[in-house]
C-alpha cells in the first residue's frame, strides 16, 4: 500500500543529477593569513597548547626590552658581540583555543648547566602543554608558574599548515637585529 | 535554445478569473484564457461558455511541450477548476525572474509589470490593469464589449509573456527551472486543497469578536492595568516595569521598545509578561475577517511561493491560518471521518549545517538524535553519559546556543536569551566555533563567496545577488534557509505527486490530510518522501521528522496558544465544547 504513486528510483536518480554542490568559496581560494604572531609567556586565563615535534622549536638569541614589552631576535654574529644584552633561548610554537598562534621562549640554561626556578617551572609547563590544555599562573611563594588542566575532553588543537621558520618571521617583522649598528643596540650601549 | 527541446511547441497561457460567488477562499471560476504559441504568435482565445466544455486543455501538455505563464499556480488551479490534467513541463517566468534578480533592488517591484519595465520593454499601463482586473471581479454578466476588452486584456498580458521569454530565455537554466515549474504544479494543488476549518467557532468568534477584545482585555489587564480603552499605555507599561522590578530594553530615543519581538524575548526571560504580550499580539495582529476561508469551510489563500528572499513561502499573514496569533490555530480541525498530521523536520537547520558544511562533528550530533545534548558532550561541558533529564539546564543552555548561532545572534542576545552572564554566553559561542570548526569554516567561506563573488545559491539552483549589501548575519543564514526551502518543495512534489493531500507548508513543516483509516498510511508514506527530499538536497544525509497527530473530533492546538484559546474560547457566548488536543 505504501509503495503505491511513490516516485520511480529513475526519477529520483534524475532530481539528484540536477543538485549543486555548496562549495561556497572554492573558486576563490580564500585562505586567512598569518600576519600577526605574538611572543611571550600566555596569559593566566588563556589555556594552550604546544606543538609537539621537535620541528617547531627554535633556538634563537633574544633581546628584550622590558620598559616597551618588546623582544628582538639577534643574529649570531651581533649576539656574539652583546652577549651580555641577550639571552639565548628556545622559541617554542603554542596555540590557545581561539586558534591564536604565539611563540613561547623558554630561557635555555646557563653556562652552569642550571636555570633559574621560574625557567624551569616554565619548560616544565611547555612540556606539559605538549599533551594537554594547560593555563599557567605566577606562583611569587614558590617562584614559578601553577600548572592548571582543563578538565574537560576538549578536542586536539587545528595547528596552521606553517613551518616554525615562518612563524619566527612573522613574529620578528622589523624586529631582527642583523647588525650593531641598529638602533636598539646603539641605544643599549650609550651610543645614542 | 528552449524550442528544439519542445518539439511540440512552447504555449504562453494566461487566465482571467475571480472567485467563485466573489468570495475570497473559493475556487477560481475561469472567465477567459488565451494561448499564444512561442516564438511564431499563433494565438487561440476561449471564453468561460467553450472552455467549460472541454474535458482537456486544448493545447499538447505532455512531454515534448512547454507550458509558460507568469505565476503558473494561478492558470494551474483553473486547470483544476476545469478537471483539466496538469501539463507535464512548467515554466514559470515570474519564478524565474524572481531567481534572476533576487537581492537586486527593483524600482518596479516583481509583477509582470515590473518585469517588463526591468527589461525596458513596452507594458500595459497599471491603471488599464486595475480597471480589467475590477471588471472580471464584478462576476458578470458581461456586455460583448466587456467581453472583447477582458479578451484583449487577457492577450496583452500573453504578448508581454513573449516578450519577457524572448529577453529571458538565456537565462534560464531549463532543468531547474522546470523542477521550479514542477513545485508550481505542487502549490496549486495545495491552496486548491486548503486547510479545514471549524465554520461554527470561525462563525461565532467573527462575529463575537469585538465584544471578546474587551472582555480579554478585561481579563488579562486586571493584573496589570495598562490598557485605556483598547489602547496600550506605555506609560502604564513602565509604571508595571518599575513596580515589577523588570528591566526592559528602550530604543536610542530612550523610549521602552515595545516591538513584538521584544515582548516576546523578555516574555521567555519573565512569566509575567507572557500573557500581555499575547494579548497585544493578538488584538494587533488579528483581523479575523481578512481570513479567506471558502463556503466549503478551508481556509484558502495564495502560498507566495518564492517571495521571500530565501526562495520560501511567503502567505499573507491575515489572510493565511498559520498567519495570525498561534493560539487562532485551534480553528483547523478535520471533517468528520478524517485526520490530519503535522509533519515537520526534526532540527531541519541544524541538520543542513551539519551536512552542507560537512562537518563531521555536528553531522554526529545531529544523527544522536538530540544534536543540543551531543553538543553539550562534544565540548566537554556534559559526560558522555548525560541525559535530557540529568543535563536539562545545561542542554537549554546549548540549545540556546546553537539557535543563536543559527538565527546569527550575538553574545548580548544570547546572554539575555538564556538569562546568563555575559561571559556564560561568550563561552558558549565560543565552544560552539571551537566544537564545529568545519561549520564554521564553510561559513566563513559563504560570506567569503557572497562578497568576492556577489552570489549564494542553494541546491537547485534559487539564488540571491549580494552585491546591494547584504548583512553577515543573512550570509550566514541563507543557506540554511534556502536549502530548507528547496527541500521543502522536493517534498511537496514528491507527495503531491504520490497523491497525498497537502493542506498547507509551514516553514519546514507539512500539515496532510487522509480519510481515519488511511491516516497512518499517509503519515509513513509522507515521512519517506520527505526523508527522500532531505537525502536529495543534502547529498545522501537523512533528516528525520516528527508527526503530530489530530483525529476528527479534536482540533489542532499549538501549545504556545492553548492558553488563550481556552480563554477565548469561553468567552465566547455560544458554549461549544471546545475540546482542546495540546500538540
């Protein structure tokens, strides 16, 4: 009784040739651009992640100006020469749940092999970050950062299809110094 | 080239007609019809007397012909009238012009007329319309000049049919097109059919209803006191705010918003304010007389297809049953011996998202069943074991959510929507971009289309121009709603076709008609097509759908106005039991 007047599958084959698909934007290539990544340690309320391949760490030379909260990447050959200015340190790739990315630099140990207990608990954190959504926050008691889980299940993070190299770049615009005669340097040693 | 398609010729046909005894709600009664075959202007012209005489149209209407008109459902349902068989290919050009210039800003509007002055081609004068228009509405007897002028009348408008298909043949995409055409077929059969009304309580409330405005008046504003006479009293209306220790929106002037849609928000947020805003509704929306309700006692009136920007129905809001204050639904009630059955979607909206977008997560949720709790799980907000019943407030909440990302509602409206914080309904939203990311980035890529390439278009082809500025908010919006509406009229062809009576579309609902005992047949029979029509437009994803059904004799009720029509219903003088099935 039910299969009566129903239409045949000919029909329906035929109605389902005629459909489009809703590829909004597929002739256009519309594709968002990295055009700002910050550098620093998150905010406490901000849970991230960290890339977990060794790939998207890079070792770099930072300089950083406290009173402007703003960080230079030093090439080798000028680090060399203002190596007290300069910290040598891990810039680790990180994302936070508005798929913001951001590097994190982790201070590498001294000459002694140690660090000090904020950039150890801080390594410890972009370690921990590697695996789960972690937020962080200033502990002055103990002189290093709390860990904080998120607990519930929330999905892996959607990394951008970009090298570590490139996100150094982007963070860096205008901010490398490649010779002593930049600004800041020149600044830094009374030059100026 | 439409013509070698039709080896059987491409006939423009238009009717002139009025309703029967003059009464909005009846069938047409055909006064003339003209047929002009296209290109080579051949032309046949029959008055009422001859056409009454023929048991079939007298021009081919199979397969290898074409049958064009300018909103075709108008000369279908005379073929109705006639017991003339449908004709199998439909070409409507106003459909088609419609989907050609949808989201354009037409100075002349979409008539025939309108078009034409678009094309800047000559036309019949508007003030010459109305007056043959008034003519073929006086129902006769007509003088043989009269005769001679609504025949020519009727004519001029098949010569501008010409002229429009002559322009607007490169446009047309044909299969689509006929598919649109085939829907036409569809409508017509629906508003021929209409919806059964209750005479009795139709009879009484008509002519009680003035004296039951101020009774309901008096009733409701007892607890509040902000009626003067039948006017509201805004003034009033603060003085109750205060007391009540109610916030309510105002406008930049300062002024409290009173706009139903505002009433109706803070009536969700604050009970009290509920049973005014009904009321308001219902005096201010209600012109009972205006509803087309024929002597058969169904209420009948022109679906609009294609009028609304989204490709859906658009019916007058007074002269449709589903148009007026929900509680005016407990009018529809089956005839003896029959049933009706409302048939909608189940999350039609989110069921589309999830499939258009491709999104494996929200595809999940929509298939659990309840795609407002999976939600809740997917982000981590409920355990995988919640229920409706453990997690009720958290599944409200994202329920909320998942309506206001659909409707493009903000974190303001949200939090005021689920009486949140701020911050409670940020989160939310964001939980929902973060759960969804495939949704959203397919969303993105629609504004992204809209604005680089000016257009959206749904599954069959309905399609809207974005280049007169269109908000992100309908962007977005669109192709849910207009990939609902192309469902929508697979499954009115479908089921039409399949013979199963149709009274009314309703969004993305189905309101059928069957004798008692074929009921349940028709309700399995209508749920698989309309599952077919999901499975259609949505690439192989099924939709489901739920039923409610009303059995002769109780009536329809919808549940956001059983209140009032109890109300109403004993005020009115005549005590008919009014039996009320909550569905």
């Amino acid at each position: 009784m039910i299969e009566q007047n129903l239409p045949s599958e000919q029909s329906l084959i035929s109605l389902k040739s005629l459909r489009l698909p809703a590829n909004y934007g597929a002739t256009f290539g519309v594709k968002k651009l990295l055009t700002n990544v910050a550098v620093g340690k998150p905010k406490k309320a901000i849970f991230f992640r960290t890339h977990k391949s060794i790939d998207m760490v890079f070792p770099g030379m930072l300089l950083e100006q406290k009173e402007s909260h703003e960080s230079y990447l030093v090439v080798p050959i000028v680090a060399q020469e203002i190596s007290e200015l300069v910290r040598p340190v891990q810039l680790h790739a990180a994302i936070d749940r508005q798929n913001n990315v951001f590097l994190i630099p982790v201070p590498l140990p001294g000459e002694s092999g140690t660090r000090n207990p904020w950039h150890e608990s801080l390594a410890q954190a972009v370690e921990h970050a590697k695996i789960k959504w972690i937020r962080i926050t200033a502990n002055m008691h103990i002189g290093g950062y709390d860990i904080y889980e998120a607990e519930g299940v929330l999905p892996e993070p959607d990394w951008p299809d970009t090298d570590i190299e490139t996100l150094v770049e982007v963070a860096f615009r205008g901010k490398i110094i490649s010779a002593l005669d930049h600004p800041v340097v020149q600044s830094l040693l009374g030059r100026l | 080239m439409i013509a070698s398609d039709f080896p059987e010729g491409i006939y423009l046909v238009d009717f002139e007609f009025h309703p029967a005894k003059g009464k909005e709600g009846n069938p047409p009664v055909p006064v003339c019809m003209v047929v002009r075959r296209w290109p080579n202007g051949e032309t046949s012209k029959y008055w009422q007397d001859e056409l009454l005489t023929m048991r079939s149209s007298p021009f081919p209407i199979g397969e290898k012909a074409l049958f064009v008109a300018f909103y075709a459902s108008a000369e279908l349902d005379c073929f109705q009238t006639l017991g003339w068989k449908y004709p199998v290919n439909v070409l409507d050009l106003f459909v088609e012009f419609r989907c050609n210039t949808n989201g354009i800003k037409l100075t002349h509007g979409n008539s025939l007329l309108g078009a034409l002055l678009y094309f800047g081609l000559p036309n019949i004068g508007g003030e010459q319309k109305d007056e043959m228009r008034d003519l073929v509405l006086t129902r006769g007897p007509w003088t043989k000049h009269d005769k001679a002028a609504i025949i020519d009348y009727c004519e001029s408008d098949v010569v501008a049919l010409s002229w429009l298909l002559n322009v607007m043949e490169k446009h047309i995409d044909l299969p689509r097109s006929l598919l649109r055409g085939r829907y036409m077929k569809a409508v017509s059969r629906i508003q021929m059919n209409g919806v059964p009304i209750d005479e009795n309580f139709y009879v009484a409330l008509l002519n009680q209803w003035n004296q039951i405005q101020d009774l309901l008046i008096a009733e409701i504003d007892q607890d509040y006191g902000v009626y003067e006479g039948r006017t509201f009293k805004a003034t009033s209306w603060e003085a109750y705010l205060i007391s009540n220790e109610i916030p309510w929106p105002r406008l930049e002037s300062g002024r409290l918003d009173l706009r139903d849609d505002t009433f109706r928000a803070m009536a969700r947020m604050h009970q009290k304010v509920a049973p005014i805003r009904e009321l308001r509704s219902s005096l201010s929306e209600m012109r009972l007389a205006n509803l087309n309700v024929g002597d058969d006692s169904r209420n009948r009136c022109l679906l609009s297809p294609f009028r609304a920007r989204t490709g859906r129905n658009q019916p007058s809001n007074s002269k449709f049953i589903f148009g007026p204050s929900v509680w005016l639904r407990g009018l529809i009630k089956p005839k003896e011996g029959m049933g009706l059955a409302y048939i909608d979607w189940s999350q039609q909206e989110f069921g589309i998202a999830a499939a258009l977008s491709e999104d494996p997560a929200m595809m999940q949720a929509y298939r659990s069943g309840d795609p407002y709790l999976a939600f809740a799980i997917q982000s981590g907000a409920a355990p995988a074991t919640a229920t409706k019943h453990t997690h009720e407030s958290v599944r409200e909440q994202f329920k909320a959510c998942v309506l206001a990302v659909q409707y493009g509602m903000g974190e303001t409206s949200l939090a005021g929507r689920i009486n949140q914080p701020l911050a409670r309904a940020r989160q939310l939203l964001e939980l929902h971009r973060q759960t969804y990311r495939k949704f959203w980035d397919w969303s993105d890529a629609a504004v992204d289309e809209a604005v680089l390439g000016g257009r959206l278009w749904a599954s069959f082809g309905w399609q809207i121009f974005t280049e007169e500025g269109l908000n992100d908010r309908s962007i977005r919006n669109f192709p849910m709603q207009a990939n609902g509406a192309e469902m929508l009229r697979i499954a009115c062809i479908l089921m039409t076709e399949a013979d199963i009576q149709i009274c009314a579309p309703v969004h993305d609902a189905l309101l059928i008609e069957a004798p008692l005992e074929e009921l349940e047949e028709s309700i399995k029979k209508s749920q698989r097509l309309m599952q077919e029509a999901s499975r259609i437009v949505l690439d192989g994803f099924e939709l489901n759908s739920d039923v409610k059904k009303i059995c002769f004799p109780d009536r329809y009720m919808d549940k956001r106005g059983a209140v009032m029509w109890k109300k109403v219903m004993n005020l009115i003088v005549d005590d008919a039991s009014a039996t009320c099935l909550e569905v």
